[in-house]
C-alpha cells in the first residue's frame, strides 16, 4: 500500500508514474486528496469543539460557586450539544478514513524507474541469455508424453482425483520432485536463509499484508466456512512472520526459505500453453523471502537474482532473465526480474521464476517497521521475493531437454538426491 502522505505531497508523481504500469490513478488521487481536506477540515472542527468544551467546562463551576445557577444550567447543556457534535464529527472522521483507505487499496505500487514501459509480456526487456540449446532428435517428445512413457507422472488419474491441473507424481517422478526441493533448500541454506516449513492456508490479514487480497482476478482458493485461503505462494505466510513487527536494523536482511505446495485457481487459462506441467492449479516451490534496510534493498535483490541464476546453471539449462515492463508487472512489485528457461521439444520458454523487490508497499500493509539507532521513529523495512524455484516448468524442461535414446539423464548436480543418473 503507498504511503499516504507520499501521495498528498506527491499527487502528480503518482499519477504519472503509474502510467507505466498501464493504471490511470488520476481520479483515485484526486478522490483521496479531496477527502484528506475533509479529513483536515473535520479535525480543525474537532478540535475547536473540544478547546470550547474544555473552556466551558471549566467555567460552570465557577458560575454554580457564584450562585448563577441558571447560566450554569445554559452552560451544562451546552457542552451536551458539543458532545454531540464531537460524536457526529468523529463518526464522519471514521467514515472518511475507511474511504482513503478504499481508495488506497486500489492503488498499484509504484514501478522503478529502471521499469520499461510496455502493456504486455511482449515488451519485456531480456537482460541476459545463457546456455546452449539441447539438440534433439526429430522423434523428441515433449514432457507429458515422457511422463507417460516412464510412468512419472499420472495426468488422468490427476483429474479422477481431483481434476484438470492436479497431476499424480510416481515413481521416479516423485523421487525427481524430492530431490529437486531437497536441492534448492539445501542452496538455500547455504546462501544463508533460514528454512521454514509454513501452513498452507492463511487467514484475511495475512493475504491482505502481501497484496494477494483484495483478490482482484479470482485466483486464489478460499475455504469459506473458515474464511481461510489456501496460500498461492510460500511468500505469504513466510513474509507475515514479520506483520505488526519492530525490527533492529543492525539484524537486517533477515532471511527465510520454504518449501510449500502452492494453490492457484489461474482463472480463464486454456490453450496449447497450458498442456502438462505448463500451468496447474497444485505445485511445488521453493520460495526465498528477505526483510531489508531500504538502502540495502536493491543490492539484496541483486545478489536473490545471482541466487536463482546459480539454480538453473548448476540444473544445466539454458536460460534468459527479463526485466519487466510496467504492464506485465504485479500489483504489488516495484521491479521484477523472471526466469526462463528453454523446453527444446516445446520450442518455447517457460517461466520459472519470479524475483521482486516490493519496497515498502506491502511492508505498509503488514506494519512493518525498524528502528535505526539514529531515528527515533521507527521506518517501514522493504521486502522482497523470489521463486527458487518452482518445480512444474523445471521438471518439464529437464525431461525434454535430457532426452535420449537410452532414457532420460539427470544433471549430475542432482544425481546425489535422486540416487539415480538415468530414467529409463
């Protein structure tokens, strides 16, 4: 969430620079700053009320020592009327407050100015590209006929159980799974990230801390007898650790990893893209979360991007990062870098990461803060987070790409977890 001073000072700044993210906040700003002079103007009224109620109490005393019993009475009554009005005025002070913060919660965060302008996933800006790409044999088969192949992977039995989007991992499938999840905690670790294994469902505050809630696109999976949701990503509970908390600065970055299946309903998804292990509404992932100093912010996601490139080098895949353009940019980011990496027998790239800098927009939300030695008042912290990394287009790229007549290789990095160089 912005900061609302932030945009009473800086209405026009606002305004243009989410332009970049295709959001025309015009007639937001201009309704919360309107509203904050009402705000404003009710105060002053408050304020005078209470100054008049403080002098007239004072006064009526006074008058009922003096035997000026009937001005007394006036008086009494009178400051009964203040009352009054004190009560309306602090009623219409709460209903102007619930509106700014209405309004606030339609407002995207503010991109970078490193962010390129752009409405879609076209205009994305590819920063680097590595790797060579595998070449296969004219028969290759893309993962979903592999998985049937060598019995990795059940997509039918998927759907018996559950429906589309909830495969049946077997086999050396599943042993695949494990030992990916088992590597990147263990890089994890040793980066210096503290694991935790967090619930898979959260409560209102907590999906309303990391921006997932209000759910403007219907994609996250709500038990509504508990008005619990089943979390989208290990970021949300992880990232909550720290809601309502004072942090000392001289203990950031604070560091956390987890493992977690994710939920996602991904609404209106169909087509060619979405075969396999391209988009499902049940996954894995390994996700990286970090609490920064605002000034240290920008090199901590640096170093989360070298993190994640290290994963997908030492898995042996090619790969590109991109930088975001504005319009392919969540709500609550501030600057994103994706990873893809090449699935040869799809001849395509599939996203496999998202590492974002969210400044101080959700740690607005969560409240929270740190104390510095030399400020007196505690400041909002940044938050950040990465994928590293989830598993569907990872699992589908190793098997396409690692394909051969014998049977499917293993990166040698892996073979330790999965006890196995071959599936065959």
């Amino acid at each position: 969430m912005l900061n609302l001073k932030f945009i009473q000072d800086n209405p026009d700044l606002v305004i243009e620079k989410l332009k970049k993210k295709n959001f025309n906040a015009a007639g937001i700003v201009g309704d919360i700053i309107e509203l904050y002079r009402e705000k404003n103007k009710l105060q002053g009224q408050t304020d005078q009320a209470k100054a008049e109620m403080n002098k007239i109490s004072k006064e009526i005393g006074l008058l009922f020592r003096e035997g000026k019993n009937t001005e007394a009475n006036a008086a009494k009554e009178r400051t009964s009327e203040i009352k009054e009005n004190i009560k309306q005025f602090d009623q219409q002070f709460s209903e102007i407050e619930e509106k700014v913060n209405e309004l606030l919660v339609q407002l995207p965060n503010l991109p970078h100015d490193s962010v390129p302008a752009g409405k879609s996933a076209e205009d994305n800006e590819v920063v680097k590209q590595d790797g060579d790409f595998p070449q296969l044999t004219e028969n290759a088969l893309p993962h979903w006929e592999l998985a049937q192949k060598y019995n990795l992977i059940d997509f039918e039995l998927g759907v018996k159980l559950t429906g589309a989007g909830f495969p049946v991992y077997r086999g050396k499938g599943s042993q695949l799974q494990r030992a990916l999840i088992n590597f990147f905690l263990d890089e994890a670790r040793k980066a210096g990230y503290e694991e935790i294994q967090p619930p898979l469902m959260v409560n209102e505050a907590s999906g309303f801390g990391t921006g997932q809630l209000p759910d403007k696109e219907g994609q996250m999976y709500h038990v509504k007898d508990d008005n619990l949701y089943l979390i989208p990503t290990a970021e949300v509970p992880v990232t909550n650790i720290y809601r309502d908390v004072i942090l000392d600065a001289k203990d950031l970055p604070y560091k956390n990893t987890a493992y977690s299946a994710c939920f996602r309903r991904e609404a209106g998804s169909y087509g060619k893209d979405v075969r396999g292990l391209n988009r499902l509404h049940q996954f894995d992932k390994v996700e990286v979360v970090q609490i920064a100093h605002p000034e240290k912010s920008y090199e901590v996601l640096e170093e989360m991007v070298n993190h994640v490139e290290s994963l997908v080098r030492k898995l042996e895949l090619p790969f590109r990062i991109l930088r975001l353009c504005g319009g392919d940019m969540s709500f609550t980011s501030a600057l994103t870098y994706d990873f893809e990496v090449y699935s040869a027998a799809q001849k395509m790239w599939l996203e496999v990461s998202s590492v974002s800098n969210f400044e101080s927009f959700q740690a607005n939300r969560l409240k929270l803060r740190y104390r510095d030695e030399n400020s007196k008042k505690p400041q909002l912290a940044h938050t950040l987070n990465g994928s590293a990394l989830a598993l569907p287009r990872i699992v589908a790229a190793l098997l396409e790409n690692n394909q051969t007549p014998e049977g499917i290789k293993i990166p040698k990095i892996l073979i330790p977890y999965t006890g196995f160089e071959l599936i065959n």
